[in-house]
C-alpha cells in the first residue's frame, strides 16, 4: 500500500499536464502552458540570473545516508531542474515552478528509500512501470504527429479557403421568432394550419415594409409572452452561429427575406441586411488548427484502425452489449470533422430571446 501510494503521488505530479491534455488529433501542437491568473508570471525572479547552471537548486538534507547505494540524489541543479520541469511542465509560473520543485524533492526522496529497499526490481514495479512507459510513448507519439502537421502550408490553407469560401461569409441580419407554444393558460395553442396561416401572414407584413421589431413582439405577445422581445438584430454572423438547417440564409442577397423555418417551438424569418467575405488574413490562424486537427484526426485512425485488439473469448467471455438507452436520454453529438472551425450551433426547442 505505501508503494502504490508512492506511485501515485509521483505520477500525479509528472503526468499532471498529459492528464489535462486534449484528446488525440485535437491537440494544438504547441508546448503546453500553465495557465495563468492576473498578477501571475513565468518570469524568474532577478535574484536567478545569479544562479548558475550548475548550482544547487533543490537541495535534500538527510539524503543518501547510505554511501553505498546507486541512484541517490542529494541535490538537483538548476540545469537538471530546468530539463526536468520544461519536460514534464514547460511554462510554469512562478508559483507552479516553486510548488513544482518541492514536490519533486519529496519524490526523489521517496524514490530514495524504496530504491534502499529494492522496490524497483520487485515484479510489481516492473509491470508498472511498463505500463507508464507505453502510456507516455503514446503522449510521445501524440505529440511527434501535432508537431509535424502544425506548420501548415500556405498555399494549402489559400485553396483550402477558395474551395470554401461560403464558409467565411459574415452577414448582418433580422430576424423574427414566431413561437408555436402558449406561455399563458388562458392562450389557446394554435393548430398547424392555423400556426402556418400566421407565419405567412406576418412574412407578407414584413415583405410589405413592415418594422420587424413591432412584428416580432406582436408574434410573442399572441402566445402569451409578455416580457421583452428578443433582438431581431443579428450582428457579424456567419455560418454556424444558427442551427445548420437555417445557414442557406447566408446566400441569399441583401434585402431578402426568407421563407420560413419551422421546428418544433417556433418558426424563424430571417432578412438578409448586408453581407461580407471575411479576408484570408483574418482566418489564416482558424484554417490552419483546423486542418492540423483533421491530418491528427485522420493519422488517430489510420494508426487505430491498423491494429485490431482480439480478445479470447474463452478467457474474458463474451463481450457485453451496449445497455438500451433509456427514454429521454441525451447523447452528446458527434464532432464534426470541421467543428473547430466555427462556433456550436443551439438549436432550439423553444423560442429563445
């Protein structure tokens, strides 16, 4: 039990920043960063210019009292912390870097005495630290791949932006949420042909010059909603920032008026006020982490689909099949391949303001 508590506390402590690293294929491909609250800094204080490689910097008082043994540490130097801690940590605090050193003087005192009591060659240990070893090779690996597909080249990210170029269309526009649902129990809930019949009706208003904004508190005080009405105003939108099955309105031209989109709460107009094609120059940087993350993505799989576990039934017995989501349960969706790209759409179920 105090081996395994051991074990933990070290790998805790060196494993802390593979442990909050994003999954395969998504990771930046930049050196993790500890991050940093106001007042914070990762600057050395003055008095460390004084300090030179080969001075001490962690000194362990009482260590290796026993001469003879192999692998003892009595002191660490600041060229061995700085490889150790940029390694396991890179761009600590200040803060971090001194909790950081202290923790790690416990652990290699720690690994003193067990290394006096031969922990280290007990077969136990050995099949842990196999195991750690596999588990940082694949982190090694992780990161090897995000490092290579981190430079993307310039003239695949200007076609990449040709080919999609309705991708990068900001537009401002209007519009209307006509909701289907009675927030009063004294409002009778329309029917669908009745539902439809107004939809249209305040569409032709708003074709006919009608101020979208009186439209709009209109179709929420007819269901009962008293409270203020949302913004018919959508500033600096772009595809994405609506539910997918609504982002053909960015095709359309300035001063168009769509047809309606309807769902299960309400129904939504929109008008096209003005559109723009954002330049190359502001989504450089968002095509470049994208593709990153598609070429990791795709190197995941390639290296995942090479190999394919196959376990002896006749040992582990039959897999298990997957329990019957129960009525009402939420599944989180799938990841697009280009979902880092743009911001999570929010489909609603009901009228939103």
């Amino acid at each position: 039990m105090r081996l395994l508590t051991f074990t933990i506390l070290a790998l805790s402590c060196a494993l802390a920043p593979f442990a909050a690293a994003q999954e395969p294929g998504t990771t930046s491909g930049k050196p993790m960063r500890h991050a940093m609250k106001p007042g914070q800094t990762t600057e050395l204080p003055e008095s460390a210019a004084s300090v030179k490689s080969t001075d001490a910097v962690i000194t362990l008082a009482g260590a290796c009292k026993d001469s003879t043994q192999n692998g003892c540490v009595k002191t660490v130097t600041r060229e061995q912390f700085e490889q150790m801690a940029n390694a396991v940590k890179p761009g600590m605090t200040t803060d971090a870097r001194h909790n950081f050193a202290l923790q790690y003087g416990k652990i290699l005192a720690y690994s003193d005495q067990a290394r006096a009591l031969g922990l280290e060659n007990t077969p136990r240990f050995q099949e842990v630290l196999k195991f750690v070893t596999n588990q940082l090779l694949v982190e090694a690996l992780n990161e090897h791949y995000s490092k290579e597909y981190e430079n993307q080249p310039d003239q695949k990210i200007e076609e990449y932006y040709k080919e999609n170029s309705s991708k990068y269309r900001e537009a401002d526009l209007q519009r209307i949420i006509v909701p289907s649902q009675p927030a009063a129990a004294e409002v009778k809930k329309p029917t669908d042909e009745e539902q439809k019949a107004y939809v249209d009706k305040l569409r032709q208003q708003w074709v006919a010059g009608g101020d979208p904004a009186t439209l709009q508190k209109e179709a929420f005080a007819r269901m009962g909603l008293t409270g203020s009405a949302p913004d018919v105003n959508l500033k600096n939108y772009v595809p994405g920032m609506i539910p997918p099955d609504q982002d053909r309105v960015f095709s359309m031209k300035a001063g168009d008026i769509s047809q309606p989109f309807t769902d299960t709460g309400a129904s939504y107009i929109y008008k096209m006020v003005s559109e723009k094609q954002k330049p190359l120059s502001d989504v450089k940087q968002q095509i470049a982490k994208m593709l990153h993350d598609q070429m990791m993505r795709e190197k995941i799989q390639e290296l995942t689909d090479a190999v394919k576990p196959e376990l002896n039934e006749a040992y582990f017995g039959p897999e298990k099949k997957p329990e019957e989501p129960q009525t009402g349960t939420l599944h989180a969706p799938q990841q697009g391949a280009e979902s880092s790209e743009k911001p999570a759409a929010s489909q609603p179920a009901a009228p939103q303001k």
